[in-house]
C-alpha cells in the first residue's frame, strides 16, 4: 500500500513539477588549471573508459600509471601557481589582492538565507546590518527584560 501510494505521489509530482537535471554544481577552485593538467586528465579518463569495457591487466596498469601521472600534474601545476600567488602577496602590490580575496572569502562564507531586512518600531524599514542587530538586540533585551 505504501509503495503505491510514494509512486503515486511521485508520477502527480513529476507530472506537475517536471523533472529536472540535477542542481548546480559548485565550481571547483581552478584558477591554476592549464592545459598540460587538462590533457593529463583526459588521458585519465580515457585509460577509464578503456578499463570499463576491458578489465585487462593491462588496462589496470595503464589506468593506474595515468591516474598517478595526472595527480602529479595537478600537483605541480598548483604548486607552482601557489607560489607565483605568494610571491605577488608578498609585495607591496599584491596589498591589494589580500584584501580583494578577504573581500570574496567573506562573501562566499556569508549564509544566503540570513534576513537582509527587517522593520523597526515605527515601521521604517532597516537594511544595514548594524541598524538589523541593534533592532534585534532592542527586540530581545524587551521581550527578556519585560520592558
């Protein structure tokens, strides 16, 4: 009965909703990425495909080889661009890139879902986080101190 009826549910929500593909992906951090790196992993994934359709020893060994000759790449190349960044930070004008990434750090960190505006007592309306947790504050320190 119960499988019936979460198929049930399920078709009507499809049916209404659609189906969709799946959600955004976050992009990975690959500011670093070239093309040595890019053609490393697709050898990667070649050597994969071939493994699926052959399980061969020798399609292991080559998918292994690949795979450790792809890591080492992804390394290096990061490593170096890591590098090349500290570098830059390090100077006087790389001041500016710290608090540029500081800036985007703290944007990214920042929950979505907080409130960006509430209404004060009289009704006008406040945007500024300071003025949304002084309200706040106002609002618990009456409803705990019986003001």
């Amino acid at each position: 009965m119960w499988l019936k009826m979460a198929t049930c549910v399920r078709n009507v929500a499809s049916e209404v909703f659609g189906v969709s593909r799946g959600g955004k992906q976050e992009g990975k951090d690959t500011w670093w990425w070239n093309d040595e790196v890019q053609r490393a992993i697709n050898e990667k994934k070649e050597c994969l495909k071939r493994l699926h359709l052959d399980k061969s020893a020798a399609n292991i060994e080559g998918y292994k080889l690949a795979k450790r000759v792809a890591k080492r790449a992804v390394s290096v190349v990061k490593c170096k661009a890591y590098d090349d960044l500290y570098q830059r930070l390090g100077k006087k004008k790389g001041e500016k890139d710290i608090y540029r990434m500081a800036k985007i750090r703290e944007r990214k960190t920042t929950d979505i879902n907080q409130i960006k505006c509430i209404k004060d007592g009289t009704d006008r309306l406040l945007v500024k986080d300071e003025e949304i947790m002084d309200r706040w504050r106002e609002y618990f320190d009456k409803l705990f101190n019986g003001e």
